[in-house]
C-alpha cells in the first residue's frame, strides 16, 4: 500500500482542510489521519494519505498540492510514507 | 506507529529552510570490455554506452524525486580510469577524442559531470597514464563536463613524487589553457582515491568495481548546521549526539533514494557518500557548523578538534543508518563554495596552513582553494606532497584541488559563479622546498603500511 505524507506549514487560516482534502478527493485518494499543530510559531498540518487506489502518480499530486499551497500563502511538501519512516524509525 | 506531525515538520524544513538534498546520485560505469587500439572505434563505443545509461540516469533520477519527494541535485557518472581506455591507442590525439566524446555524451544526456579522466599512478606510471595527464590542460579547457584525477600515492605503495612533479607543472600549464584556470577546478590529485566516491571533480568506476552500480552522495550541512545551531550550551559529548542523530536520518533518506534508484536502473546499489558537502547556498555551510559549534571563525584555535568532532559524529550517525557507507564519507571544507571559509580567508582567520592541519582530520583534503598565479610548480608540488602525506601516513584519503590564479595576488579572488563558487587568494610560503621536491623518486610507504 502506497502512502503519502503531505505537510503544510504558514499562517493559518479558513478553508485549509477543505482545500487539500477537496483535491485529494477528486484524485480519488484516501485521507487516514490529519493532524495540525502550531510549533515555533508557525502552522503545521499533516494529512496522511493512501494513494494506492488512485490513478495519480505521486509527483502529479505533489506539484498540484504544491501550486494549491502557492495560491494560498503556504509551502507543501509531500513526503512518501515510507521515506519519513525510514528517517524517524529504527 | 505512524508518522507524527513533529517528525514530519522535521523532515519537511530539513527540505525546506535548511537545504537537505542528495546532492548527487552517480552511475559508475565500467567502460574496459571498450578497449580497443583505434582511438575512433572505441570512442564512438564509449559515447554511445554514456549517453544512453545517463539519459536513463537522469530520466529515473527526476521519476524517484518525484515518486519520494526528496529532491535530488546532480546527476551524474563515474567511468573507468580513462587512462586504462588508451593504453593500446598508437594515436597521439587519442586522450584528446576520448575527453570530448565523454563530453558529447554529457551534454546529449544531460548528466551534470563525467568523472574518471585521469589514472592511477601512485607507484608508478605507464605511458598511457603520462600521456593521459599531459592532455590535461586541453582535454579539460576544451570540455565542459569532463572532471580528471590523479592518484599519486597510497599508504601501501608510497608516493610517487615524479608523478607529483607532472601534475604541478601541468596545473600551470591546466591555468594558462582556461579563463579563471577554471580548468584546475575539474581535477583532483589524491592519495588513497575510493575507487566508489560519488563525488566530483574526483569520482571513477575503480577496478574492482562492477559493470554499473550507483553510488549516493547526501548533504545535510545546512541540516547539521541548524540542529547545532538549536543547542548552543550543551557540552561536547552531548553535541555529537545531537549531529549523530541528524546525520542517522539523512542518511537513512539517502539509502532509501540510492537502493530506489538503482533497482530502477537495474544495477547494484553501491555506497551513500555521507560527506558533508557545501554549497555557497546560505546557510548550508560547515564552516557555519563550526561557528555554531563555539568558533568565531573557521581556523580559530580549536577550529581542528571541532572538526574531528564534528566528522566522527557524522560517522557515528551513517553507519548506523548504512551499512553501505563508503566513498570519501569525510567532511568537505572547500573554501570558495562555503560561504564562511570564504570570509574566514578574507579577514585573515583562517591560512593555507590551517587548512592543511584541518584536513588531516576530515578526509578529503585541500579543496577548492586559490594561490597566486606566480606560485612556482616545485612549490605546488610541495603543497600536493604535504597533503597527500598526510593521507598517505594516516590511511585515508587526502586531495588536493588547487587553482594557481594567474595574474592574482594575496587579496584578490576568483569568482567562478555558480556551485564553484569564489576563491579568494591565500598566501603561500615564500621559501622554497624545490631541491626536495626536485628529488624525485617514489617516496616509500609508511612503515605502518606492513601489516601482514
């Protein structure tokens, strides 16, 4: 199963959720946790995401997650699952 | 356990603010099943093999960025030591055609840099090696993205002041043939050359090597640089602890990008590199570590033993997370592509000397460094000879990549623009050592080189 990780970071504000969530929905990908925190100041959210039943490439939604995050104000990076795995976990 | 929102804000400002990439993935290529007395022949074979494994290359480079979003820099590919490749070239001009259809080959696929023109010649030299080195100054002032080495010694055969002699007096002949001796900046004089480094200008496919394997270089010094940054007070064990656990992480990313990559390409996967590599980037700077770490300035008293800290706790942190750590694996401190040991020359912190000390404790030696264009051959070969002494008698790898600024002073500087960088001129010492140099000879191995 392919999971991505996409992590948000800027300034908070309305219709953060239903922005991203909105186009993974329409590239049929599955949300299975969202969380959001605010560390050093800054707002940080992170959605993860199963993209295994969904005709997209990972890269084809990072760059229309990353040009979402332009139009509002935000950096985006999407992180496959198993990279941040390897790095956090021995 | 899943991911938690911390450790992906983590990964994602290393990206982000602090300039975490591999820095480079590099497809050694064996190229000797090539061989062959027509210099023609076995150049267009060689063109052919380059341009069409680093189009591959790059084309699976950018799909495995793509695929784990960890952005990945240089492209690029290490061959077999081309000196090897013209031993049965009657040919005069066969070095010549060999550098520009290795070019041709780079610029069709668009792989950053081709290493692995030069030979290994740290005993001894063959015709083929001394004719390869000889066409240095054209091969690498009529090419773009070659990139030449020399070995000249090793801890188990010594060194091979000879050789020594050629590569000073054509590191002259290599500035006068390229503006800016931009030419200087593409070949690296070793002792002890991994013969798997990923890294330019000093990268080959050595012999025991396989038909193809991939090799990674990561770079994190802006990574490290922040994580130290985070901790001004803790003490010193407590400061390898932290770089070691920084370091685990991006190798482990490295790992992950290499063994992708080279599943991709379908070759083996060979080492991650876990060399701190500079850029002229703000912020992703070692000599910014060692500030954070309590210097002023690089080349302050201690400026070597932070430095031994610092790339001991590098280790620490790779080995770990690899078991494919190999390469150079030391800490890069060339000076014109890091911002702070540019500023540490200018204002007077930080000498050839200095420098030298320093290497003697990170691996990969005097790098990317400028001396007045009027410094004398017999005195550039005695820069080479004490580095590569170094590595010679320490059982590691040590380089030199000078560049001899014609027509500039102490004060003035290089400025190559890009990755390259800006070299501001260092003093070199006004007294002579050419009768020893001058000497010739092999010098013989260390003692310590007998361990059977």
């Amino acid at each position: 199963m392919e999971k991505i990780v996409v992590v948000v970071v800027g300034t908070d504000r309305v219709g953060i959720i239903a922005r991203f969530s909105g186009h993974l929905f329409a590239h049929n990908i599955n949300i299975e946790d969202v969380q959001q925190k605010v560390m050093d100041g800054i707002f940080v959210m992170t959605l993860l995401a199963d993209i295994s039943q969904s005709s997209s490439s990972p890269a084809l939604v990072r760059r229309e997650l990353e040009e979402l995050g332009r139009e509002m104000g935000l950096k985006v990076m999407v992180h496959s699952e198993a990279v941040l795995k390897a790095m956090h976990r021995v | 356990m899943s991911i938690g929102v911390e450790e992906a804000y983590e990964t994602a400002g290393m990206i982000l603010f602090h300039n975490f990439d591999i820095r480079a993935v590099t497809l050694g290529v064996n190229l000797k099943d090539l061989i062959h007395p027509e210099a023609e022949k076995m150049c267009a074979a060689v063109e052919e093999r380059l341009t069409r494994l680093g189009t591959r290359l790059v084309r699976q480079a950018q799909a495995v960025s793509g695929e784990l979003g960890v952005p990945i820099i240089n492209k690029r590919i290490s061959i077999t030591p081309a000196a090897w490749l013209i031993e049965p070239c009657p040919s005069p001009q066969a070095p010549l055609l060999l550098a520009q259809a290795i070019n041709r080959a780079a610029l069709a696929a668009d792989v950053d840099f081709v290493g692995g023109f030069g030979a290994l010649m740290h005993k001894a030299s063959t015709q083929a090696d001394r004719r390869l080195l000889e066409s240095l100054p054209e091969a690498l002032s009529r090419t773009q993205r070659l990139c030449a080495f020399a070995n000249l010694a090793s801890t188990s055969a010594g060194m091979n002041m000879d050789a020594v002699n050629q590569v000073a007096r054509l590191l002259k002949e290599m500035a006068a043939a390229s503006p800016d001796a931009l030419a200087c900046a593409k070949f690296v004089a070793f002792a002890n050359a991994p013969e798997d480094n990923p890294f330019m200008a000093g990268a080959f496919h050595g012999p025991g090597e396989a038909d193809a394997c991939l090799n990674v270089g990561i770079s994190g010094p802006g990574v490290v640089r922040a994580v130290v940054d985070k901790y001004p007070d803790c003490d010193l064990t407590m400061l390898s602890e932290i770089i070691r656990r920084t370091v685990f992480k991006i190798t482990r990313a490295g790992e992950m990008v290499g063994r992708k990559l080279a599943s991709l390409l379908g070759v083996s996967f060979g080492v991650v590199d876990i060399s701190l590599a500079p850029t002229t980037a703000i912020g992703d700077s070692v000599g910014m570590i060692l500030h954070g770490m309590g210097l002023e300035r690089p080349g302050a008293p201690g400026t070597t033993a932070a430095l031994a800290l610092l790339i001991d706790a590098v280790k620490r942190g790779g080995a770990f997370a690899s078991g494919n750590v190999g390469g150079l694996s030391g800490t890069f401190i060339p000076v014109s592509e890091d911002t702070a040991m540019i500023e540490a020359v200018e204002c007077g912190a930080l000498s050839l000397e200095k420098l030298e000390a320093m290497t003697a404790v990170c691996s990969v030696g005097l790098d990317m460094f400028a001396v007045p264009g009027d410094t004398p051959a017999h005195a550039l070969a005695g820069i080479i000879a004490d580095e590569l002494a170094i590595g010679m008698v320490n059982n590691k790898t040590t380089g030199v990549r000078v560049i001899p600024a014609p027509g500039r002073q102490p004060g003035d500087c290089v400025d190559f623009g890009g990755l390259l960088g800006k070299a501001p001129v260092m003093r070199v010492s006004r007294f002579s050592g050419s009768n020893f140099v001058g000497r010739g000879g092999r010098m013989p191995a260390p003692i310590g080189a007998l361990r059977n």
